[in-house]
C-alpha cells in the first residue's frame, strides 16, 4: 500500500506534499492533517502516527470535506487501517473510538 507523503508543520500538524490518490479521491498536496487524534496520555501506548497514519489522514480528509457519510468515513478508517496492517483488534478499537468521539469533527 502505497504511504502519503507529510512534512511536520509544529505542535500536532502536518501537511500533505504530495497529492495523494484513494479510492479516486484526490487529497490535495497542502491538506492539514494531525494524524490521529489520540490524547498525549496516551502516546505512550498508541502513538498518533505508526501504520495507521495514511488511514488516520484519508479519514481526516473524508470528515473535512463530507464526500461520505460520518459511518462510510468511520468504517473506511477500519478497513483502510486493516489493510495497512493494523492488527484487526485495533482497528475495531479505533472504530469504536471514532463512533464515539468522532460525531463532534464531522
């Protein structure tokens, strides 16, 4: 799978710098992006980038501009992140994360 291109901006944001085609959706070069939201308490055992960082972005990407429903975003965030190989548990954490949290980003 192919990883988006980001270049750390300062304190959780980071740039796109490469456009970044998904599913024929384009993310332009120049989208912001702070990765995955997970608190810096949590860091330590889930940091906010690993293989779920292209995920985290394409997910970002669908909340900003709405092209799917919040559930088609949430559950591309799993599927993407299983793909990338995220292990299946934490992908279905992470999905269950954002349908609890996620409702007040979208």
């Amino acid at each position: 799978m192919k990883e988006i291109s980001l270049k750390h901006l300062k304190g959780s944001w980071w740039i796109v710098t490469e456009d970044f085609y998904h599913n024929g959706v384009l993310i332009h070069k120049g989208f912001k992006t702070d990765l995955a939201s997970i608190p810096r308490l949590l860091w330590s055992i889930c940091p906010p980038f690993g293989n779920y960082t292209t995920p985290a972005v394409i997910h970002d990407h669908a909340y900003g501009t709405k092209y799917n429903s919040r559930k088609e975003a949430d559950k591309g965030f799993r599927d993407n992140c299983i793909a990338y190989g995220v292990k299946k548990w934490k992908a279905n954490l992470f999905y269950r994360t954002v349908r609890i949290f996620g409702r007040s980003h979208y």
